[in-house]
C-alpha cells in the first residue's frame, strides 16, 4: 500500500500554490488535508497529536500567506499615496543634498553649504565631470550654519568653463586645524516628477533627485 507522508503532500501543495499565483487560500488547504487523509495507512492512522501538529502548519502556512497579501496592498497603497504627494511638490522651491553645480549659458551659481561648527578655514574644489580639476574657491572664518559663496563659472586660469555639470568638494578645518563637518547643498525649483520602477524622482532642469535627499521645501515666491 502507498504511504504519503507529509513531505509529499508539502510537494503537492507547492504545485498547488504555484499554479495558484502563490496564493494559499483554504481550497488548497482542504485538498492537500484530503489527500493526506486518503493517502494514510488505514493499519497505522497517525495519531491525534501528530495530526494536530499537521493541522496547525498548514493553519500557520496559509495565515503567512494572507498577511503577505495584507502587505502587499498596504505597500501599493503607500506607493500611491507617495507619488501622489510628489506631484504637489511641482512649482515649489527646494534645497537638498548635492554636490553638482548647473553652469548654463556661461552664468554660475551660488555654491551653498552648512557647516555644522565654526571654522577657521574652508577650502571648495570644483571639478568637470570627468573628474578634471577647475578650480578652488576658499573662505576664513565661517560660523556654523548655511552659507553661499557665489562662483563667476571660470577656472583657475580665469577662462569661461563650458556649460555643464560640475562637481564640488568641500574641506573645512577648526583653529587646531582638525576636520569639520560640511555638506554641501543644492536648490532648485521642481519642474516634474519621475518613476522609475519603484523609485519616484524629482526633476530640477537636468537634475534628477530622490525624496530622501530634500532638505528643505518652501513655496515659490510669486512674481
């Protein structure tokens, strides 16, 4: 007489949940009891505890599986909401994690960042995006805080760099001329919102950023 144990029924209920998109719902449930029941040897029929035993997993299976479906729709629900929320970000002012400065149609910009205690000097280097060197800009003395320090968009030579993405490193020293912490900061208004698989981006001119990188957000002034 064939004997199923519970290492084929296990088998066949991972066919089950397979042609079933993953999902073990109670029709499954009871099949895979049935079966088990049809397949026991009727000269040696398992005992109450070991059956119980067998009952209880295949409760906690399928109660595992309703709450990965709970989960889920609880993400795709959030996701929703989040994009949702990006979109009301669109118009708006916002300054956020960055070390990339916009040169376009020759113009520079502010170079902003925070010190998060005073220092006695501060030194910024600027590169191309292949990493070549342009130029240095330094400061003394800086108190703790935000601050801007405008760059003309010309290189150490004092020639007009070409319009593009430039890079910025930021070193400050205390008075005994240990280390400091700077970070550096970028702003923009929000021109559109994008998805990528399951990541939501904010659009500032050729800048893509992540939410997770907004520092600050305040609403454009009107004119």
């Amino acid at each position: 007489m064939s004997i199923m144990g519970i290492n084929n029924i296990t088998t066949m209920g991972n066919e089950a949940l397979q042609t079933e998109r993953g999902t073990f719902g109670k029709d499954t449930f009871f099949e895979m009891l049935i079966a088990q029941l049809q397949n026991q040897d009727p000269l040696n029929p398992m005992e109450g505890t070991e059956f119980t035993a067998q009952l209880a997993q295949f409760s906690s299976l399928e109660q595992l599986s309703n709450i990965n479906q709970n989960l889920d729709s609880i993400y795709s629900s959030q996701t929703v909401l989040n994009n949702s929320q990006l979109l009301q970000l669109i118009g708006k002012d916002v300054q956020y994690n960055g070390d990339l400065i916009n040169i376009k149609e020759g113009k520079g910009e502010d170079i902003q960042f925070e010190l998060f205690a005073d220092a006695s000097e501060l030194s910024i280097d600027i590169f191309d995006e292949k990493g070549s060197f342009i130029k240095t800009i330094g400061s003394k003395s800086l108190k703790a805080g935000k601050h801007n320090i405008p760059w003309d968009g010309k290189d150490f030579h004092d020639i007009n760099v070409p319009d593009g993405i430039y890079k910025m490193d930021i070193k400050a020293l205390n008075e005994a001329g240990g280390s400091i912490e700077a970070r550096s900061i970028n702003s923009g208004t929000v021109k559109g919102v994008n998805y990528e698989e399951e990541n939501s981006y904010l659009l500032l001119d050729e800048k893509k950023i992540h939410l997770s990188d907004i520092i600050e957000v305040t609403q454009k002034n009107p004119k």
